[in-house]
C-alpha cells in the first residue's frame, strides 16, 4: 500500500496539478462502485454436516475420482481424516490429494502433506509423485528434485512419470537444455522417454521458439521407435504456423497424413486460423470442409476463428449466417463469439445493434466478461459520451467485473483528449487504489497531453517517474517528447532524449529522425540534419517522402538547389517516389531563383511520371510567367509540357 501511494503521489507531483479541481463524475462513480464492490466478500459455504465413515468413502471413491470436489470440501475431510483413530492410510489420504491437485489446489497439497509429517505419516511412491508435480506446477523446480531425491533415498526407483514431470517443470521455467539432458540420462534409472516425455519437450522447445529443434527431437522420437501422437505435432504445427511460415506447416500436415496420426480438431484449427490471419480464406474453407471429411465437426473454435476474420472484413451478414449455421450444428456461440460481434458493431458505430447482441449474449446464459465492457467503454469514449461509459463502468462492477488497466486506460485517454488532464489523474489515483498500476500506455497518453498543452517540464517528470517505477518508456512516448521539445525549439533537449531513448533500449523510429531533422532544417542547420539523415539509414530506418521533402525544402531555403536535386534522385533509388509536392518545393525554389530553364526541366520531369500539377504547381508558374517579359513568357509557355487531362 505505501509503494501504491508513492507511485500516486509522483504521478501528482509529475503532472503538477496545482488546483484542487472537483472530483469528476467519472472518478466518482468508480470511487463509489468499487468501494461497494471491495466491501462485497463471496464466501463459500462448506457443506455443514459432520463426516462419517461412509461420507468418507463416498468422497474418497467417488468425488475425488470424478473431480467434483472444492477446497473447502477437501479440507473439511482431511480434517476429519487426522483426527481418525487409527489414521487412515497414505493410500486414503492420496486420493484426496491427487484430486486437490488437479483443481491446482498445489499449495494447500504441499502444506497438508507438511501436517501428515507431523503425525508420522510419511508419503509413499505415488504420494511423492503427487508432490513433484505441484512443486513443478508451482514453478519450484529446486523443490521438485529435493522430491526425487526423497524418491531415491526411501528406497523407491523413479519411473517415467516422475521424470517427465521434472522435465515439464524444467520446460516451464525454459530450462529446455537441461530438460533435454534429463531425458537422455532416465536410462540410467531403468526407464525410457515415452511419447508423453518427447511431447513435452517438444512443446517446450516451439514455445521458445525453436521449432526446428523440436523437428529435430520428433525425429529422434521417431528413429527410437516411438511413434509421435497428434499432441507431439500440434505444437510444431503451431509453432510454424505462428513464424508464417505454411508451406512447412502443410509439409508437416501431409506427414501426418502419411503417418497415420489421427488428426484432431485442435491441429485443424491452428492451421485455419493461420490460413485466415494470412488472407487465404478459400484454402482454409477447402480445411474445413476436409476436416469434416474425416469425421471432425467444426467445433466453437473453429466457428469463432472464422467469424472473426469475417466481422474483421466487414462482412457482417456472412458472420450472422455462419453464426446460424453453429447454432444449428449444436455449437452454441460462448462469449468469444458474442465478444467479437458486439465489436464489429461497435467499431462501425452500430450501437444499437451491439446493445441487442449484449442482452442476447446475457439471455442466453453467456456472462459479459471484462472484454465485452472494455469494448462498450471504448465505443462511448470515441464519441465523447462520458456519461454513458461511466454507467456502463458502475454497472459493470456492480455484476462483478473489475475494470482492468484498459478499462482505466481508455478513460484516461479519453479524458486527456478533452484537456481534462486533472479529472484523469485522479482515475490514476483510483486505479493504483483498486490494484490496477499504470502501464507504459497510461503515461503516453499523459505525456501527449502535456506535451499538447505545451507543460513540457511535466510531460519530462513523468518519463523519470516511469524509469523510477521500472517502466521502460517505448518509441512511441519519446518521440512525442522529442517533437514537443522540437516545436519549442530545444533541439539540444531533443538530441539529448534521443540519446537516453537509445540508453534505454529503445530505437528511433522514422518519425524520430524526421522530427528531428525537421527540427534542424528550420534552423538552418543543414550539415547536421544530412548527418542525422545518414545515421536514420545506417540504423536500418528508412526515410519516407516527409522525410525528403523537409531535407529538399531545407536545401532549397539555403540555395543549394544542386544537393536538392540529389536527394531528389536519391529517393527514386531507394524506392520512394517523389511526388507533386516534393516538385513543388525545386519549382518554388527555381522560380525565386529565375532558373526558369531549371523549372521546365522538373515539369517535364513530372509530364515524363504522369505526374499531374495540382493548384500550387499552377500558382508558382503563374508568378514566374508573370515576372517575365512579353517575348520570354511566350518563350517559356512553348517550352511547358502537357500533362494528361486530370479526372474530376
């Protein structure tokens, strides 16, 4: 609480809000709903019966089999199980347990266990393995091996399952060498990898990114005679599919085929999906209708990842039809699929329709999650209805959705836009409060407004305040500092924040340079804009036609028509074709020169690229024409070219 208060206060200080302005209705509606929702407890109700013998056995053989149990449940029973004369078995006692651990109840496993030590009652092989793999999901991996050494020390030989455990805590943590390693090494314990094993290495592997390694291990698994399951392909599959590259991932798709792998429908949609995130729509219909083929019904996914790409499109009356066709394939839309219709309306301003689709959505048993809020929130802020995100705010926590650091962002934002910068600290202020802490897009959006109202030592304080707080401000925030201090004339500040934008790890970007180049062409200081010029090239940025045409325009201001005319030429080279308003800068410069020869020669130019004059083009010709001689202005319009007549 005292960091949380600390942080707030320097956002405070860092905007240097000097008036205490009136709470905003925004920030009071939040206050007062979340205060409601902080004081509002959810308890849950153990069952309140007294455990026998017979409600033991019921639990113990029925309930932990099946996984109907809840924490309060279990605990009640383990209770009642240690204060048995004589104690249960650890047998008894490891069915509770396995089920507690496949609700992820991992922590209260390790301390129960804790509690049978005390009594004298220590675990058996299976009890330890149950052990391993809560310190393994919990991500503690020294623990887990302390485990097998208990395992060896009691006597007991690790088997297979004991080892891909370690394995899996070791992939987790990324440890995926020393995963590896341990695999090869189980002979030496009398057991072997099994397809579970390989598996898990796999996914390891594709989830660091190193999918052709596990190419690599699917091959060795195959070599060894164990032939890889679709759970050992889906994660290369996926692992390709998310590089883009598909041709491998077809390549890999065949060789199931030819393998015999019994394909599922989670391998058909990894590939639909990255079909239809690539454009290639037609060939992920022609997977759907394959998958069908071979006795795979499309399921929710499958639905979902295609009405999105659709809603993505416009396509907004396909969408409606394919929902038809889930519903009546029995695929019952969930609130992905609400989710993602209530935002396709929303973003083409389609209120009304997105509202109907929200009382559907609850109708129909789908909870609106913080997702379906944030999207609503987001609408009413683009068209400045505050009140109305407001209330859709309170009403969402009054339904038990907290607004998350988006929710709070897009007020914020919203806020900033209308210059109402102390009315959006004071949502800052409730966010930390509620536990939610500002994020790189909340200072941005702070920095921007500063910046735009021209409070540039503020906009500088809140970048140090987010170093301070461990926030690495991204390329985005410092070029809108480096532009304001651009446009206030501080160069040297600019030069100096790109330096401390580099030390942080973050490089300038194209708009970065040009700004700064901008900058120094207006001052005249060209020299030092063509160095900045080439450095924004040799850092692998590239300049774009705002770029050229502030370097053309700032040689041109100095007379160095020349070097003007070589970047001119050099923009063409590196694929960046000059347009009218690039000609329209030499042309003016020409024309105050009276190189009126010169002026020709880049109307010709442009007629040569069927590049049409526009209204500026015309003004300049016609004030030099108008500077000339009788004799020299009918010279020069015989020497004009003719341009193509422009569409109206």
């Amino acid at each position: 609480m005292v960091v949380r208060k600390s942080v707030s206060a320097s956002f405070c200080r860092a905007l240097s809000s000097s008036s205490a302005s009136q709470s905003v209705r925004t920030t009071g509606k939040l206050s007062a709903s979340s205060t409601h929702s902080s004081n509002t407890h959810i308890t849950s109700n153990p069952k309140s019966f007294a455990p026998n013998p017979h409600s033991l056995h019921q639990f113990l053989t029925k309930q932990c089999k099946s996984g109907a149990i809840t924490l309060d449940e279990a605990l009640h029973f383990f209770d009642y199980m240690v204060s048995l004369h004589p104690t249960p078995p650890i047998s008894s006692f490891n069915h509770l347990f396995g089920a507690l651990a496949k609700i992820k109840h991992h922590h209260h496993v390790i301390s129960c266990y804790s509690r049978l030590n005390s009594i004298r009652l220590f675990p058996d092989f299976i009890a330890f393995n149950i052990l391993l793999n809560c310190y393994c999901n919990m991500g503690r991996i020294s623990d887990g091996f302390l485990v097998l050494g208990k395992i060896l020390r009691s006597g007991y030989s690790p088997n297979t399952v004991t080892f891909t455990t370690l394995i899996r805590g070791l992939c987790m943590k990324g440890k995926i060498g020393e995963a590896t390693r341990l695999s090869r090494n189980m002979s030496a314990f009398g057991c072997q990898p099994n397809v579970i094993t390989y598996g898990t290495i796999i996914d390891g592997l594709c989830k660091h990114g190193r999918v052709e390694n596990a190419k690599q291990v699917l091959l060795e698994m195959k070599n060894r005679g164990i032939f890889p399951n679709v759970n050992a392909y889906n994660p290369i599959l996926h692992g390709f599919c998310c590089m883009g590259n598909l041709e491998a991932a077809k390549g890999l798709v065949l060789e199931m085929m030819d393998g015999g792998v019994q394909f599922d429908v989670v391998a058909f949609n990894v590939l639909i999906d990255a079909l239809i995130k690539r454009g290639r729509m037609a060939e992920a219909n022609v997977l759907v209708d394959l998958m069908i083929k071979r006795g795979h019904h499309p399921d929710r996914v499958t639905y979902n990842i295609r009405i999105n790409a659709l809603c993505k499109e416009g396509k907004m009356e396909e969408a409606n039809e394919l929902v038809d066709l889930m519903i009546k394939e029995g695929q019952h839309p969930d609130v992905v699929t609400f989710n993602t219709l209530i935002h396709a309306h929303c973003k083409e301003g389609r209120m009304e329709e997105a509202k109907a689709l929200f009382e559907l959505m609850i109708q129909k048993g789908q909870h609106p999650n913080t997702v379906t809020y944030n999207t609503f929130i987001d609408a009413f802020c683009k068209e400045g209805m505050m009140e109305e995100a407001n209330k859709l705010v309170d009403f969402m926590i009054r339904h038990g959705q907290h607004p998350d650091t988006i929710t709070y962002n897009t007020l914020i934002d919203s806020l900033c836009k209308q210059g109402r910068i102390e009315e959006a600290s004071k949502l800052v202020d409730l966010m930390i409060q509620q536990g939610q802490h500002p994020n790189i897009v909340t200072y941005t959006t702070f920095v921007d407004a500063l910046c735009k109202e021209g409070r540039v030592k503020g906009a500088i304080k809140l970048v140090d305040l987010m170093i301070q707080q461990g926030l690495h401000p991204d390329t985005v925030t410092f070029t809108t500092l480096v532009d304001v201090l651009c446009k206030e004339g501080m160069i040297e500040g600019a030069i100096k924040l790109v330096d401390l934008m580099i030390q942080q790890g973050q490089h300038p970007d194209t708009v970065t340079y040009t700004t700064l180049i901008h900058a120094l062409c207006k001052v005249k200081k060209m020299e030092e804009a063509k160095a900045l010029f080439e450095l924004m090239i040799q850092s692998g940025q590239h300049p774009n036609k705002i770029t050229y045409n502030i370097m053309i325009e700032g040689l041109c201001k100095i007379g160095q028509l020349g070097k003007a005319n070589d970047f001119l030429s050099k923009m063409e080279k590196n694929g960046c074709p000059p347009d009218v308003m690039m000609f329209n800068t030499l042309i003016l410069c020409c024309s105050k020169n009276s190189e009126t020869s010169k002026v020709v020669e880049l109307l010709c130019i442009m007629a040569e690229k069927n590049l049409s004059p526009n209204a500026t083009t015309f003004s300049i010709v016609i004030s030099l024409l108008s500077n000339l001689k009788d004799e020299k202005c009918q010279e020069l319009l015989d020497l004009l070219p003719t341009f193509p007549a422009q569409d109206h």
